[in-house]
C-alpha cells in the first residue's frame, strides 16, 4: 500500500498540502534556499507557482526494481535547481521546454500512467515543484491512485521540502553527483553540493530505509541511490562512494551509472568532453565492491548485480 493513503484517510495529506503551498511564499525548497516568494519573482529554478510538464509517459529504461511488472510512471517537470554543464535534458531542465499545468492536469497524468499498467509514480526533477505534486497527488487519490510514489530528484533538495514529504513518499531515488564541493559548482552551479546533498540523503534514509523489493524484485520501498561515473573524476567517485558506505551502510542499493556522454556545455571543457573510458567504469565498481556495496544495478546493461540475500 503507498505510504501517502494513511496520511490521505487521516486528513494529513491536505495539511501537507497545505504547508507545501504556504512554502512558496518564502521558498527554501532547495540548497539555494532563496527565501523568496514565487508569486513575485523567480529563483534560480525558474518556476513560479505553476509546475511545468516537458512530457509523461510509461518509461522502461529506469532501473530494474522501478520497471519490472510495467514500466515507471514518470512525469518530467521542466527546469530544474541544478545547472549541470553536462545536462541529456537541457531542452527541458535549462530551457524550460514544457507546458503550464495545473494540479488537476498533472493529476489525471498519474491516473492515465495508472491505468497505462504503470507500476510507480515517478516524479522526476521535482524538488522545485514539491508543492504543486503534493497538491496533484491529493487530487488523484481521491480519484483512485494507488501507486507509490517515486522522488526522483537531483539530491539538492532542502529539509523543507523533505519533512513535508515525509511519509508521503514510498521510494527516494536521489542523485549524489559530488564529494567536491568545488565539482559541485564547476560542474552545475552550485553551493556547497556535497552537505546539502549528504543532509538530504540521509534524511530520506531516515523515512524510508534501504530499498525493499517484493517477489518480482520491485521496489516497494526504500532509497535507490544514483551516481553517474564522471570522466577524469574518479576521486569525487570514491569520495560518494565512501560516504555511501559510511554512513547509509553496505545494504544499500546503488544505480552506479556509466552512460557519461558529454552533452551542453560539456563539449567545450577539457575534462569531460569524452565518453567515460570502461576501465574508468570498472574502478568505480571495483572501489564500491571494496567497501562492501554489493546491491549494485547496472544501468547501462541492465543488469542487477545485486546479492538477492540482502533483498
Ligand atoms: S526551489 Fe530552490 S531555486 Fe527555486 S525559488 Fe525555491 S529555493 Fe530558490
């Protein structure tokens, strides 16, 4: 059963909603912490107090535990908190493509991706627009939504939003992109990536724990870590690795990405310009083996080398 239907049937799930809205007004539901309000002008995230959509669909590619038994019900908002010189989606999270919709449209995409057979909701780069899905989500449950929920965020979210979402979301599917805080604003903009991103990790560990999979190996619950392998970054590598490690433990179930390809902006810097070298790739997987991390998927291949005893 999704998490947030206990908090639908006390009235909860409205209060949420409630201080979702209210947030926008002094907003800090990211790192950048603007506290401004969005009714008057715009942060970094360039959105206003209407999410915009850049498409919907059934999506199969995600990560096996998300797509086994129907494919992932993803909904991709457009902008986003982060500005990563190597972005696949910069026509939607830089250039905003998309449309305006409103909490009643966004919930009828999660009824539709309901009934296309979906087997989540994945709401994807949503931490600028935490308030307007709150307020969809509240509408499609009382139209007969069931599905878990899926936060599938670039980890630059803020306590904010998270407590907000507490016991609201089923499964966190948040990036950790950097150990450097340097890297973190050469690469997308930001400060000080590494201690927002950690606080917010472990925060979503906190609600949910490590990823739990049913029978058919899909995710019921849980935090499902991404980090792509960067090209000539191995350090930063082995810095998330560590941290992964250390503090959420060796069960946790970790997306180790390696389909790097420069994109953007990435064309005109040196240092990732080029694909990820396989050797790269195979000491990343080698370094996370080492500190015990043997829940691993492989996205590229879409293989699940995860150990099935720590399922
Ligand atoms: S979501 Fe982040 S970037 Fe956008 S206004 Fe709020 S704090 Fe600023």
């Amino acid at each position: 059963m999704a998490r947030y239907l206990t908090l639908y049937e006390s009235g909860e799930l409205a209060e949420r909603v409630e201080r979702a809205r209210a947030a926008l007004h002094d907003c800090r539901l990211c790192g950048w912490d603007c506290g401004i309000d969005r009714a008057e002008e715009l942060g970094p995230c360039r959105t206003g107090l209407k999410a915009i959509v850049s498409t919907a669909y059934v999506h199969h590619g995600e990560e096996r535990p998300l797509v086994v038994g129907g494919g992932s019900g993803a909904i991709f908002f457009a902008n986003c908190d982060l500005r990563c010189q190597f972005c696949q989606t910069a026509r939607w999270n830089i250039r905003g493509a998309g449309r305006d919709a409103t909490p009643a449209q966004i919930a009828s995409l999660m009824l539709s991706l309901q009934e296309k057979g979906a087997r989540n909701i994945n709401v994807v780069t949503p931490s600028h627009v935490a308030a307007q899905i709150l307020d969809a989500l509240l509408i499609a449950v009382g139209k007969g939504l069931r599905l878990p929920l899926v936060w599938n965020s670039g980890g630059y979210d803020s306590p904010q939003p998270l407590a907000v979402l507490d016991g609201v979301v089923d499964i966190y599917l948040p990036d950790m992109k950097y150990s450097d805080a340097l890297m973190g604003r050469r690469m997308s903009a930001v400060r000080d990536y590494p201690r927002v991103n950690q606080a917010a990790v472990a925060e979503m560990h906190r609600q949910v724990g490590d990823l739990v999979r049913g029978d058919d190996g899909g995710a019921i619950s849980g935090v499902l870590v991404r980090h792509l392998v960067m090209p000539g970054h191995l350090q930063n590598t082995f810095g998330v690795l560590d941290w992964i490690a250390e503090r959420l433990g060796p069960n946790t179930y970790l997306s180790l990405m390696d389909q790097y390809r420069p994109a953007y902006r990435a064309f005109a810097r040196d240092d990732i310009n080029r694909p990820l070298h396989p050797d790269e790739f195979a000491q990343a997987l080698a370094y996370a083996r080492d500190k015990g991390l043997t829940r691993l998927d492989d996205h590229l291949l879409n293989t699940t080398l995860e150990t099935e005893s720590h399922g």
